[in-house]
C-alpha cells in the first residue's frame, strides 16, 4: 500500500513536472507584459515561401526601426487554417495581427476577435494615404470605419498568352469580356490545334463571388448584406438566377468539352509552369501571382485582362477589392495591439508597398506608392499590365463589392462546391446545383442569426 | 493452502490501481463524449460555447439535409473500398510469407514497412506520384487522370494512401494466424488433394480466423477514423466527393465553427463504429473458430 | 540417385524464383518510398521528367539544406520525441498498474470496469477530438507538451496488452511470493514487471510508432512554431505556395527514415508486441 501511494505521487508529480515544463515553455505572448524589454507582437499569416519573403524582411526592418515592438512572422498554414484558429483560440492566446481575404471583411466586422483598425487611426489622428475608392469601400463595416487596412491589392483577372492568340487571329481584349465568350474562345483555340487544354482555373473559389460582384447582381438578400442582415441567399432567383445559371453553364461547357485542367490542379506547381512554359492560353488568377509566372519564364509573352462577368448583361462598372488585410485582434493585449497598428501603418509607407507590390504582382494600394520612381519603373519595364489594371480599379465604383456577411467561410465552401460540380460532372444538372447551393447558404446564415442572439 | 487474497474486507489495492487510468479516460473520453453527444441538442457559438438547447430540432435538420446523407455514403464507400482492399492484399501478402525460408525476412520486412510511415509525409510522397503531368503513376499505369482533382478518382486516391499505409499492421497479424496453422493439418490436407486453393479456404482462413476477426475489426475502425490523408491531398475533395464523416466533423468544427453540426457528425461516425463492431462480435460466435 | 537430385534442384530452383517472385513484390510495394528518397537527392529541374529514373547524375543535398534553414526541424523533432517519451512512459507505468489490478486480483465490478476499458477502443479519439481541444483551450494550456501528450496518457490497447501478459503470469508464483511475505506491490515491481520486460519492449515501440505519426491533435493544440511536432511540419511544406517537390520529398524523408530505421532493428519486437494484443487466447 505504503509503496502503491509512493508510485502514485511519482506518477503525480511527473505529470504535473510536465505541466510545469508546458508553460515556461509557452512561446505565445502571455496576457499582459510588464514594460521592460520590447512588446512581442505575433502576426499570423497564411503567406509562406516567396510572397511572404518581401513581407518579413519589411518586417525586420520595422523591428530594426524602433525599439518598443518586435514583430514575429508566424505561418500558420492555409487561410482556413488561419481563420480555424483564430475562430477557435480563446483571447489571450490570440495574436495581435493577422492577414485575412478582403471578401472576410463582413465576417470580420461581426465576429468577436477583431478590433476595426479605424479605432487605432482615429486614436493616432493618421491622415491616411487616400486608399483606391474600393478598398476604402470593401475593408470598411456598414458604418464606413475601416475594419482592416489594405495589405495587398489584388486584381483577380486572367492572363492570357499572346502568342496561342495571335496564331488564332482572336483580339484577347474584346474576346473575354464575360464567360460565354471565354467558353468560345478557349474552344476556337483549341479547335484550331493552337494548343491541347483551353484554361486553367486557380484551385481557390473567391473568384465565384467576384465574378457575380462584376456582374453586378446580389448574392444575397438586402443588397449583400449592405442593407440591414441578411437572411437567405438569392442564387435561385431574378436577375441573379440568371447570372449564376449562365456562369455555371459556361463553365460547365468549358469542362464538358474538355477545354479546361482539371480544377483543383495546384496552381504554384503545377497551373503556373505549364502557363508559363506556353501549354495554354488562358490562366485566371489573381496578379499577385504574376512574379511566379515572370520566373517560370522570363521571356514569356503574356497580358492580363479583368474577370469577366456571366454574361452579356454584365454590369461595366469595375470590379470588386481582392487581396488580404491587416486585421487587429482583440487579445486583451493593449500594448501589443498598439504594435500591430505600428506595424501595419509601417507597411503602408509607399516605397514598402511599391517594394512588395513589384516583388510578387500585387498592385499597390495607394495612388502616391504608384507614382513612386520604382514602380513607375516597374510598369514600364517589367510589368505593364500592372496599368491596367490600376486603370480598372479606379475606374471602379465603389458599388461594386464583396457581399458583406457573416458567413464567408461557408460561402467560398458553397460556391467552390458548386463549382467542383459543374466542372467534374459532364451530366451536372445545373439548375439543381444551384438550389444546392441556395440551399446551404441560406441555411448558414439562419443558422448563424440563431446562435448569435 | 490459505490465500490471503480471499479476506471479508473490500481491497482498495485492485481500485486505486485502475484508478489513474480510468480517470484518464473519463477526462479525455467519456466527458467529451458525452459533451458531444449533449451539443449535438443544441446551438452554440463559434467559440464552443453553448447558446441554446434546442433539442431534437438540430439532428432533424441535419438529417433532412441531403449534403450528409452524401457523407454518410461517402464514409460507408470510403470504409468498403479500404476494408476489401487492405484484407484482401495483406492476406495474400501473409500467405506468401507463411514457410520462412531463405531471407524471407527481407520481403515480410517490405510488405509491413508503410507500417512505419506516418500519414503527413506519406501523403507527401503521393502528392508527388499523382500529378497529373509527369507523375509517376500516370506513367505507369499508362493513364491521364489528375488523381486528386477528379471526381471519380479522387476518393479511390485517398484510399490508395489509405490501404497503402495499413497494409503492414494487417499483413503482420495475418501472418501470425497463417504461421500458427500446424503443419500436421497441412500436410494431411495435401495428402487428402486438396490444392493450394482449397488448403487456403478449408485450412489456413478457418484457424486464423481470430486473427482475420481482428484484422476486420482494425481496419472497420481505422477506415472510418481516416484524417490525414483526406486532409492533405484532397481537403474535402472536388465538391463532398471525398468528405467523409470524420472530415466534416474538422470541417464544421474548426473550419466553420459549427460546433453543433460537428457533433452531430461525430455522434453519427460513433453510431457507425458501433453498430458495424456490434454486427461483428455477433458474427464472430459464429465464424470464428479457436483452437 | 539421379532423381533424387533432380527432385532436389527442382525443389531449390522452386524456392529460388519464388523468393525472387516475393522479394520483387515487395519492392514493387514500397515503390513510392524509394521514390521519394532517391527523388529527394534529384535537381528540382529533373524531377518531373518521365520516364522516372532513380539515379542522377547531379546528386544535390539542396532540398535538404532548405528543409533545415527554413524550418526548425530539429525542433519538430525535439517535440516528437518528448511527446513520444511522456506518453509512452505514462503508458507504460498506468496500463501496467491498471493489467496488474485486472489480472491478479478479483473484486467487485471487475467486469464492468474491463468493459469501461474496452469501450474506450471503440471511442476513437478523433471522435471527442473537437471537445478535447474547446477544454485545452479553456485550460490555457494550448502549445505546452501537456495538452500535447493529453490525448496519449494512457489507451485502452496498452492496458489489453499488458494484460494480455500478465495472464499469462501463473497465480502460483503470486501465491508462493506472498507466502514469502511479498506484499501486492512488491510483486509488482519485484517480479511481475521484472518478467513483463520484452512485453513492455514491444508496447514501448509499437507506441512510439503510433504517437509519433499523430497529426490532427498536434495540429489543433499548437500554434507557435516551437511547439510544432515532425508530421505538422511536414503538413506545412505541403500545403505552402511552394513551387518545387524537391523540398516536400526531403522533408518527408527526413520524417519517415528514423522511424523506419527503428522499425527494422526493432521489428522483431515491434511484432511480437502487436501479436500479444491481438490474440485473443
């Protein structure tokens, strides 16, 4: 008995020496930090590899800067995992800044863990550099604060290889204008022999809402979200019915004929270097990839042209935001909260936005970062499209945005199943795909408006 | 001869040693088992945390939703493919190996090797073997299928790695049943003109049938557990092709934040395991034979 | 005479094509191992290139070099083995109190409690994995080794196996130690655990197997890269926005070889310890 007891606190305190070993351990920032020796502000991204490269040395450099923060790059990896986390990790082991996708904005500015980084300027009085009128609008909640602040201005659009176009004898800048005609071209050039496959897709579905946003038709109801909360989605009805049937047809097409990769091909290692090495004439991604196609093949002949809308009836009025932003977490931290903001505002200085934006493909954010002599430079010599793009952008309307809701998890989940649908299945009835669809989304958000009252 | 043991009074010794370990298992088993089974009555928040009871409303919903009956089947093909292909390898792997011979270590050492290897780089090495330009089982097998990507191949990809990797731990357990068959009953076997067919079904499967009962039982439970590999090649899968029941459990969970759609899927997948080893421990009085 | 030596080289000749036949299986089998570690050491240029070939002209140790600048791999291994260390010790010493109080002894509720014990093989724990981690969280105790090694203190399979021995320990030799004045405990630590050694050997390594491939719990419990095991490592070269395979197949290699390594030396026990589980005698 005597020796059974001695055991059992053996057992005990080698258990406990564990728990002990855990939290001298704990490498995350602890509640409150006493005010000697600099604030550890943790920034969890789902940036690795080269679009994070650019963004860590800025970010060494900020640590460098001043002495009050010290700025750790934590990868965490994808974007789901990142926001699977941050949904999940009780307060005081959240980080003080995470970068998250614009079209999140509507989830971000209702969830619990984000602080709008509007408190933070207004606190400052920081004259922001004026933002493109759609970011502005797209990071902004209901009541025009900004939530987020623009990381990387994204232009999801497709790249199209000229040379597979000029053999063709089709002009890619009238030719591409919504899906139905994308569904034609790629068919004429791969009719003509020019090439094997049409178009591959990056293997991410945020091009779904976007597309419906150039189009110019609500996924929602109340306007998006933008007109009080939304209670159902509206795929299945009116205009946006429409819209979404002839999007899904196109597609659909596309894929039935076999025109298109398989969705789903990796688009880092597989996507880019056949793009890049002349295999297919048409790649729709977002320009921020644009630096791994230049190094895939520098000499290749390319140019980048807007997402198109669904159809003929496509609104004209620009295009939605894309790209992630600084979000600020609410992690009881003040201080390294104070430093996430810092550090954010660090990154807008305009010689580091146009040094980011020139080393991935990323437009920067602000008209004064694209008159800087470098990235006029890059334009010129590197990569003119980037023009083109910025021309779209402020051409934009502020009108044309992402749906603001609470639920933008499950509607990338639901758009990128009903996408995965029409594109594997030759005998998809579309119709049914999309009452699917109408289905879960609308069950999302009601489920969501019952477990937050 | 007197035994201390048999004393009037209650002996703590046997108790305070079962002790530790089924509080263990109380705080990290049956107490979130049975949380889950409660939550799954209820609608929480996206920390976890509950909001409101609300009873048999939530599995009605769920149930009536087609997307989890897909789930359902796609768990039940999921479990079928993996379980026919693994008994089916792994015992004739072990039948192969029943005589040692000559350095019959070195190929029993390959058939239980993936044993040793875990699912994240496993799923590596085959995210490398399924692409679809270059890859090399393409080129072997002479086709043209992005493997990971496509409908109909997705799931049967999943479950390649799957089987794969738990071959080894069913192979290594038929080979002890198929070793402990007695050579007398063999021999007699072959006298009576049997062939090696016929010695096969008559002999070696009825006297490891303990071992076949258990190699079923493993594999029931690790077919339907399967995370890894779904998560890294497939995440999901093209659509819900590859979402099995253990997987929307995550997806809901942690990716949504559903904690109440998770649970109900979770309570499903136990529903499952139990039935089907409930359905197996029946059969077994029946079709197992021991010595 | 001469038939009989034509019996005998048929027989041999037999047994040789079939080893062949056997050995070449095996190969085919773990294919895709091989593949990954000769494809590790190939220039990332020459990987896609088919038909596939093992051998390279340019042997390169570059996808290992980034494997260990741009992570902390020794740390990821650090972790593993810690975790596997804690569990596997706990395990140990809990199924072997918890087998010797169901073998040796009878009390009330023997039964019932077994059965407690077996259930938990039917409960796996990705089941209550979701709740396990909301009680972590709410603990505090997210990247500490604690809520790492939580899951794997203890398992209904170690304590069936050492069970399983103790069975086959005869009463008598309890009943003439208690008679020499052993008391429950001594017998305990003096003979029964003394005996069960090559048993213990077998869970230890089978354990470690199994614990060091966990993946989903790692995953969930820890977010600071310090406290990342091997398999979560690896996971995230995976899923990164890598463009080459070179770095994803050194990595999976560099994870996979010690446990390999330790399976072959050790396959012996490893075996022996998985049979003691699963026969039911």
């Amino acid at each position: 008995m005597k020796r059974f007891l001695v055991v059992l606190l053996i057992v005990c305190l080698g258990v406990s020496s564990v728990f002990a070993n855990g939290t001298t351990e704990q490498a995350a920032a602890p509640a409150e930090q006493k005010s000697v020796g600099p604030i550890d502000v943790y920034w969890w991204t789902h940036w690795s590899g080269s679009m994070a490269d650019p963004l860590v040395k800025q970010m060494e450099a900020f640590n460098k800067s001043q002495s009050k923060y010290v700025v750790h790059y934590v990868y965490q990896g994808t974007s789901l995992d990142v926001l699977a986390k941050l949904q999940s990790t009780q307060k005081k082991d959240l980080p003080a800044v995470f970068t998250g996708p614009v079209e999140y904005t509507g989830y971000y500015a209702g969830c619990d863990f984000v602080i709008p980084i509007q408190d933070f300027i207004d606190k400052d009085h920081w004259d922001t550099p004026a933002l493109f009128k759609i970011s502005q609008a797209s990071y902004s909640n209901l009541d025009g604060r900004l939530v987020g602040y623009p990381a990387g201005n994204s232009f999801p659009g497709m790249f199209v290889n000229l040379d597979m176009f000029k053999k063709a004898g089709i002009d890619p800048y009238t030719s591409l204008d919504n899906f139905q005609d994308v569904f034609k071209t790629v068919k004429t050039i791969v009719d003509k022999g020019i090439s094997k496959v049409g178009i591959g897709f990056h293997n991410d579905a945020y091009w779904i809402a976007m597309t419906l946003s150039t189009q110019g038709v609500p996924s929602f109801d109340n306007n998006d979200g933008f007109s009080g909360k939304p209670t159902k989605c509206i795929y299945n009805q009116g205009k946006t019915k429409e819209a979404v049937y002839d999007l899904l047809k196109a597609l659909h097409d596309i894929y039935a004929g076999g025109y298109g990769i398989p969705y789903g091909a990796n688009i880092n290692n597989e996507l880019i270097p056949r793009f890049a090495s002349g295999e297919f004439p048409v790649l729709l991604v977002t320009t921020g990839f644009f630096a791994k196609i230049k190094a895939a093949n520098p000499k290749f002949e390319y140019t980048l042209l807007p997402l198109p809308g669904c159809d003929v009836n496509r609104a004209h009025d620009g295009v939605p935001a894309g790209g992630c932003g600084w979000f600020i977490c609410d992690n009881g931290n003040k201080a390294a909260q104070q430093g996430a903001y810092e550090f954010a505002k660090f990154m807008s200085d305009i010689h580091n936005n146009a040094t980011w934006a020139m080393s991935t493909g990323y437009l920067p954010q602000t008209q004064a970062a694209v008159e800087t002599t470098e990235y006029q430079d890059f334009i010129k010599n590197v990569y003119p499209s980037a023009k083109m793009a910025l021309d779209v952008q402020k051409k934009s309307t502020g009108s044309i945005r992402n749906p603001f809701i609470p639920i933008a998890n499950e509607h990338k989940q639901a758009n990128d199943i009903m996408l995965t649908q029409v594109t594997t299945n030759p005998n998809a009835d579309i119709n049914k795909v999309i009452d699917d669809a109408t289905a879960r989304l609308t069950d999302a958000i009601q489920l969501y408006n019952s477990s937050s009252k | 001869m007197e035994i201390k043991k048999k004393t009037k009074k209650i002996r703590y010794t046997p108790y305070l040693l079962i002790a530790p370990s089924l509080l263990l298992f109380c705080m990290f088993i049956y107490f979130p088992f049975v949380k889950s089974f409660l939550f799954s009555f209820a609608v929480t928040n996206r920390r976890g945390e509950l909001v409101k009871w609300v009873g048999l409303s939530n599995w009605i919903r769920m149930l009536s939703k087609p997307e989890f009956w897909g789930i359902v089947v796609v768990s039940l093909k999921f479990a079928l493919i993996n379980l026919v292909s693994t008994l089916l390898t792994s015992m004739i792997f072990a039948l192969l190996c029943t005589r040692p011979g000559l350095f019959s270590k070195s190929y029993q050492l390959f058939y239980s090797l993936p044993l040793a290897i875990a699912s994240a780089p496993a799923a590596a090495i085959w995210t490398f073997l399924f692409k679809q330009e270059g890859g090399i089982l393409n080129w072997v097998l002479g086709t043209h299928f992005a493997w990971t990507q496509e409908a109909n191949t997705a799931l049967l990809s999943c479950a390649l790695v799957n089987v794969w990797m738990n071959i080894g731990a069913s192979f290594i357990f038929l080979l002890v049943g198929f070793r402990s068959v007695p050579l007398e009953m063999i021999e007699s076997a072959t006298i009576d003109g049997a062939g090696p067919f016929g010695k096969t079904i008559h002999v070696m499967i009825p006297i490891a049938s303990p071992q076949i009962f258990f190699v079923f039982f493993l594999n029931i439970i690790t077919s339907f557990t399967t995370f890894a590999p779904i998560r890294l090649l497939t995440d999901g899968g093209p659509s819900t092709t590859t979402t099995t029941l253990i997987y929307a459990v995550y997806k809901w969970g942690i990716q949504n934040g559903r904690f109440e759609t998770s649970c109900v899927y979770a309570m499903t997948l136990f529903l499952f395991i139990f039935c089907t080893t409930r359905i197996q421990m029946a059969l077994e009085k029946r079709t197992v034979y021991y010595q | 005479m001469n038939e009989r030596t034509q019996q005998q080289i048929q027989k041999q000749g037999k047994a040789f094509f079939s080893f062949i036949f056997k050995f070449f299986l095996g190969i085919v089998f773990i294919m895709p191992l091989i593949f990954c570690i000769f494809y590790s050491f190939k220039p990332e240029t020459q990987i896609p290139v088919t038909p596939p070939t093992l051998f390279t002209k340019t042997p390169t140790l570059m996808h290992y070099a980034w494997v260990l600048t741009h992570m902390p791999f020794f740390t990821y291994v650090k972790n593993s083995l810690i975790v596997c260390f804690i569990s596997i010790a706990s395990q140990i010493t809990l199924s072997s109190l918890a087998a010797y109080g169901f073998s040796f002894f009878e009390f009330p509720g023997k039964k019932q409690l077994f059965s407690v014990v077996l259930a938990t093989m039917m409960i796996p724990s990705d089941i209550v994995i979701i709740m396990n981690y909301s009680l972590i969280q709410k603990l505090g105790l997210l990247d500490t080794y604690l809520a790492l090694v939580f899951p794997t203190l203890i398992s209904g399979t170690a304590i069936f196996m050492m069970r399983q021995y103790y069975l086959t320990i005869p009463r008598s030799l309890k009943d003439a130690a208690t008679i020499d004045g052993c008391t429950d405990m001594g017998f305990l630590f003096k003979i029964a655990v003394p005996l069960s050694v090559p048993t213990i050997a077998s869970l230890g390594l089978y354990l470690f197997i199994n614990i060091y491939n966990l993946f989903l719990w790692p995953l969930l419990v820890t977010n600071t890269d310090t406290m990342r095991t091997v398999q979560i490592g690896i996971s995230m070269i995976v899923t990164s926005e890598r463009l080459e395979y070179g770095p994803l197949l050194a990595g999976a290699t560099c994870c996979v070889v010690p446990v390999i390594l330790i399976f072959i030396f050790g396959q012996d026990y490893i075996v022996n310890g998985m049979i003691a589980g699963a026969v039911k005698g």
